[in-house]
C-alpha cells in the first residue's frame, strides 16, 4: 500500500525514517536506539511514528501491546518523490536547470562533474538501446 500523492517528512520524521530504513523493522525502544544523541522522548518517537502510519508510510505487526514497525516506503522511492517535487518546487520542474545550478556553484568540484557526466553518458546510450 503506496502512499499515491507527494509524500512531505518533517525532519523529525525523516530521521525516524532514516532509521528504520537502515534496520527494517523495530519497536520504539529499536528506534530510539539507532537516533543520533541528544535521544527524543520514548513519547515523541511514538507520537512521530503514528503520525508516519497516518501518511501510509509505515505500518505494524501487534504483539500484544509491542508493536513492531516497518516502512511502506523503500528509501530508493523516497529519494524518488522527494527528488522530483525538490526539483518541481525549486527548478521549475527541469532536471536540466538543477544540474546546470550546482554545476555553476562550487557545490561540484570537477571530477565528480565528469563523473555524473559518464553516467549520464551511460544511462543514455542504455535507454537508446532498450527504444530500438
């Protein structure tokens, strides 16, 4: 069950997210575990996590009263979504207006500019071949 519109995390929430990417599956106690230091509340990371399960995100498996949590989402369709409204939102929905931004700064040094570029290369002359 994917969440169908754009999917919008608060920080809080990505970082849950971030979590339980990275273990799978876990009880609050799990969550809080795997958070960077200063630790939320057990209360806050319940509270953030019922509000991920609102959005379609997550979901649990009860064992009583534990309830163990697991994403929806993977991370890779995440990033997706994510990346598709940022670039929407910021860059008038042109990938090509994104790239051309960063390549400009000094965000990407020239290496990893002709890096990106080989693999752009790559995906291009693979989408050639999957056409013809």
């Amino acid at each position: 069950m994917q969440p169908k519109r754009d999917i919008v995390l608060t920080r809080a929430e990505e970082s849950i997210m971030q979590v339980l990417w990275q273990i799978e599956r876990g009880v609050v106690k799990d969550i809080i575990e795997h958070l960077p230091d200063p630790k939320p509340a057990y209360n806050t990371v319940s509270t953030i996590i019922r509000i991920l399960e609102a959005k379609k995100i997550v979901t649990h498996k009860a064992y009583g009263k534990t309830h163990e949590y697991f994403p929806l989402i993977s991370k890779d369709d995440y990033s997706r979504r994510f990346l598709k409204g940022f670039v929407k939102g910021y860059f008038n929905n042109s990938f090509q207006k994104m790239v051309s931004f960063f390549s400009e700064g000094e965000e990407i040094d020239i290496l990893e500019l002709e890096q990106t570029m080989k693999i752009m290369q790559q995906q291009l002359e693979n989408r050639k071949k999957t056409k013809s």
